[in-house]
C-alpha cells in the first residue's frame, strides 16, 4: 500500500510518521485491495486543546473511504480515525457479500 502523510505548517518528526503509518498499513488486514492512502496531519488554533487533526483517504477499487479526527494528541487522532476506516472498511465487505 502507497502511504503519503503531509504534514501541513509544520515539520513532522520521524517518530510520528512510523506511528502513522504503522496505524494506517494495519487496515490492509481488513481488506487487501487497499490501492493507497493520503494522510494529512495539521494543527488548529495553535493555543487551544484537541488541535491535532488527521485527515485520512484510503482508495479501494471504486471507492474512496475519508475520515477525519481532532483530539489532543496525533497518536489520539490517528487511533479514531484509523479505528473509523476500519468500520467503514467493514460496512464496505458487507455490501460486497451481500450483492454476491
């Protein structure tokens, strides 16, 4: 799977880039035709607290699954939103068998 994270006005460290990409190449256990996903990772409101967001797409054939998350933390956000995917991962199989 094709991951590119972009972290908007500011410099990401390494540390975070493997945690997030470690969390997103997870999904692959759900569904193997996982064609990519883009990641971005930005700061709101520099002062106030859950102003970390990540921005997750991930590409299927036909599809592309979104989801959004902002808490305190990078490593908070990235748990819900992969969590997210996954369950909308879930939904999307379902669909499939049920057409089959």
């Amino acid at each position: 799977m094709d991951i590119q994270i972009q972290a908007i006005h500011f410099d990401v460290d390494d540390k975070l880039v493997d945690f997030v990409e470690e969390k997103v190449e997870r999904l692959s256990q759900y569904y193997d035709n996982i064609i990519g996903a883009e990641v971005k990772l930005k700061v709101e409101k520099a002062g106030s607290h859950e102003n970390k967001v990540i921005e997750i797409k991930i590409a299927i054939p036909g599809k592309d699954l979104f989801a959004s998350k902002q808490r305190n933390s990078f490593e908070e956000s990235a748990d819900e939103a992969v969590e997210a995917l996954r369950r909308q991962i879930k939904k999307h199989k379902e669909k499939l068998t049920a057409k089959h």
